[in-house]
C-alpha cells in the first residue's frame, strides 16, 4: 500500500525502513513529501480492511514512531483517502 504525508524537516532524509509485527514500512524523501510503502502479508488485506483505519493507522504508528505525534492529523486525513495505492503482488 502506498500513501503520501507532507514531511517534516526534522524527518530522517533519505530512504529508511522499518520491520515490525505484521508489517514492514520504506519511507522515502521526497522532499516535501514522505513517500511511504506499508507492506503487510500476503492475503492481509481482508484483516486490515475487517480492523478498520483506526488499526491501520496504529500500525502505522507502531512501526514508524516519528509518524505519532505531529504527524497524527495527516495520518487522520491521508489514510483511507483516496490517495492510496493498493497495489496485490500475489
């Protein structure tokens, strides 16, 4: 899944990823933006869906710390719009 959050100049420049429970994360610079790969298991997306956004932005989170505290109201309004790209491997 691929979303874009407007980035922070205090955030990591560069690429940089992260492995957590159930899902890894690549964050890239993209200047003034933070281009960001949520990967989760293969047939994950029917549980994510069934979780709901509030459980996909809390990975989010859980994986990514630095996204929590300013970053919550762009998690709030990018995640889940349509600014998202699912994108199925399998």
């Amino acid at each position: 899944m691929w979303f874009r959050l407007p980035r922070h100049q205090s955030e990591p420049v560069g690429l940089s990823g992260r492995i957590g429970k159930g899902a890894m994360m690549a964050l890239l610079d993209r200047g003034d933006l933070s281009q960001i790969a949520y990967i989760f298991p293969k047939d994950g997306y029917q549980q994510i869906r069934h979780a709901g956004l509030r459980a996909l932005r809390s990975s989010i989170v859980a994986n990514a710390p630095e996204l929590a505290d300013s970053h919550s109201e762009r998690l709030r309004q990018r995640v889940g719009s349509r600014s998202m790209l699912i994108i199925n491997l399998a």
